[in-house]
C-alpha cells in the first residue's frame, strides 16, 4: 500500500487477525508524543507497574519512586520494549491503563485500522488484543511522520543515566537487527518494533528509505529470523521494481495524488474513469484492469466542465489532468501476512526493528 493512495502493491494475508506483541508499542509512543510535548517532563514510577515486573516480561527494571523524563521513557519502550513504563506512561497521560486504551482504539478508528483492538499499552497476550499486518502498517505510517519517533526508534542504542533509585547506568539497544551493525543491517532503515510472545510468534513492523523512496514494512507470526530475511527481501522488491508517479492538475504546481507503478512502465497504459460531481472532480486510474488511485480535487464552482469520450476530464479548457514520472518522496507500502509470515509494505518515509522474547515478553 502507498502511504499517500492507499494502494496496495502486495500482500498476503494482510487483512488476517493476528496477535500484535510489542509491536502494540508504536501505538503507545505514538499517542504520548502526540499527547506531551515536552520531552523533559518527568515522570516518577509508582506500585501500577508491579505487575509488569514478573520474571520473563521485558522491563528496564524501574522501580517505584524512580523518575524518568519522557524521552528517557520512550527510548525504554522503543529500545528495551519496557513493559513496566508502557504502564506507567498509560496511566500518566489518562490517569489509567483502561482511559489509555480507549485512546489507542480510538486512535486506531482515526487511522482507518479496520480490525484492530488493544486492551494494554505493552503487547502482553490477551484474546481481545489483537491487530493485522494491514492495521499495523497504517499505525507505523502515522507514527513514521514525527521526527522525534524516527529519532528514537531508529536509534542503535542509547543510555539512561543513574537515577534517584538506579545508581548505574542503564544501557539499552535496539533489538531491530536491521538498525544495528551486523549480518541483518539495512542500508535505509530508519524505524520500526519488533514483538515476540508464545502466541504470536516473532512480528517486526519497519520503515526504510532509498533513492527517494520510503517503505514501511510488517511482518507478522514469524519463525526464527525469517522477519528480518523476509522485511529485507521486501524491501529490495519494493525499492528495485516500482516507482512514484505524481499526478497534477494544469493549473497547480503540487502534486494532487500519486501512484505507484511497476519501473519503466509505459504510462500511456494506463486507463482512466472521470466523474464530476458537489464541487470536486474524481479521476481513478487503473492498470491492467486493477483500479490503482483516485485523485479528488476541488472544482471552482464557476468552471463549467465537460468528460470527453476518452473519460478524460476537462474543465473549460484549463484544467487537463496529466501523468509526469518523476520521484518525489516515494513512499508505499508491501503487505504480506500468513501462518509463518504476515509481511506488510507502505509507501511512506521510514523503517523496522526486532526481538526475541519468552513466552510472556511483549
């Protein structure tokens, strides 16, 4: 799917309900950088994070009185895939875990996330948490659009210094192999999650950029490393096989829409349906007999407008819509998903990120 067009280039499965683990926690940093805009507000741990404490969950090993700031709080939950502080940021912004999860679902509905629903800030398993390759390629396309999440989820590593209650420092890494040195880096890469719990197996979701073009991708109930060979294998079929194609309007000079076709394609293939209608005017392409993208454009009410007989759309003269190849900020999206694989990629601008976790680490 292209993140501006919503069109998808590939899939399997991407629409298949599935167990989300720590991937839940681009959702849970998206709304606290959507929610606090200073980054060096303190944030001091109380008994709700208890729970979260149990041997085999991902902590950073907060304890109770412990004060973070924010950013330190959101690199625990990128990097170390803290549960304990997802909890307490969950209760921080909406005075409860359950008024944080109204906001995640609600915040999903926004993003057009079609079967997706959370019941906590961390990933844990529950029956009723649950996402698809599809959903979760829409949330890291939101959250890939702030600088301060690509900064801090496409870190390497990062250290939280000694503490009212911690009196060493914390040094944490990201467990995203294709962010970090090593036989799995990525050229490009530039954010991401990565989750593992018994039930969902191994799940990466990532965002990259090349020549121009950024890619989100989702991999879902994965085995072993296969999500970091398969985002890669992804990736380099999105980057070496298909092209951003800006589609105008005569009369502005910025792109209206875009659409993602396979490279070098003759665009002259393309097919084209035109209607008018309460002040705007639709154009959808489509190739091979595939609709691709609609482009809807306001439409001065004073311009007549006529569809010729080869659809297309000509408003008095002036306004010819036209096709021009040319690479502006590519950003699209694959999506894949399956029993062993659930592999998502999106046009957009950014990257990935990954983990191994035991039976109860989200």
């Amino acid at each position: 799917m292209e993140l501006e067009s919503g069109q998808v280039l590939f899939d399997k499965g991407m629409d298949e309900i599935r167990y989300p683990a720590s991937t839940t926690k681009v959702m849970t940093a998206l709304l606290i950088l959507e929610s606090i805009e200073d980054l060096n507000q303190t944030v001091t741990f109380t008994d709700v994070i208890l729970p979260d404490l149990a041997p085999g969950n991902s902590t950073i090993n907060a304890q109770v009185g412990e004060t973070l700031t924010v950013e330190q709080c959101l690199y625990a939950i990128m990097l170390a895939s803290a549960n304990e502080v997802c909890t307490q940021m969950a209760v921080q912004i909406a005075g409860s875990v359950n008024g944080f999860v109204a906001m995640m679902n609600q915040r999903a509905q926004e993003l057009g996330c079609k079967n997706t629903h959370f019941v906590n800030a961390n990933g844990l398993p529950d029956p009723n948490h649950y996402t698809t390759a599809y959903d979760l390629a829409l949330i890291l396309a939101e959250a890939v659009k702030n600088e301060s999440f690509c900064k801090i989820a496409g870190a390497a590593k990062y250290t939280i210094p000694v503490t009212n209650k911690t009196p060493y420092e914390r040094n944490l890494e990201n467990h995203n192999s294709l962010l970090t040195d090593g036989d799995y880096h990525y050229d490009g890469a530039i954010a991401g999650k990565t989750g593992h719990t018994e039930a969902a197996k191994n799940t990466l979701v990532t965002a990259a950029a090349k020549d121009d073009m950024t890619l989100i991708c989702v991999v879902m109930r994965s085995d072993g490393d296969a999500r970091f060979t398969d985002t890669i294998s992804l990736f380099d079929y999105g980057f070496d096989n298909f092209q951003k194609y800006p589609l105008y309007w005569e009369s502005t000079e910025m792109p209206s829409g875009y659409v993602i076709l396979p490279s070098g394609i003759d665009t002259g293939n393309l097919q084209t349906a035109d209607s008018v209608s309460d002040g705007t005017a639709t154009r959808t392409y489509s190739y091979q007999g595939t609709a691709l993208q609609s482009i809807t454009v306001p439409f001065p009410m004073e311009t007549e407008t006529q569809i010729t007989s080869d659809m297309s759309l000509v408003p008095q003269g002036t306004w010819q819509k036209h096709l021009v190849p040319i690479y502006l900020l590519p950003v699209m999206s694959l999506l894949l998903a399956a029993e062993t694989a659930a592999c998502v990629a999106l046009v957009i601008r950014n990257t990935l990120q990954t983990r191994r976790k035991k039976a109860r680490t989200a």
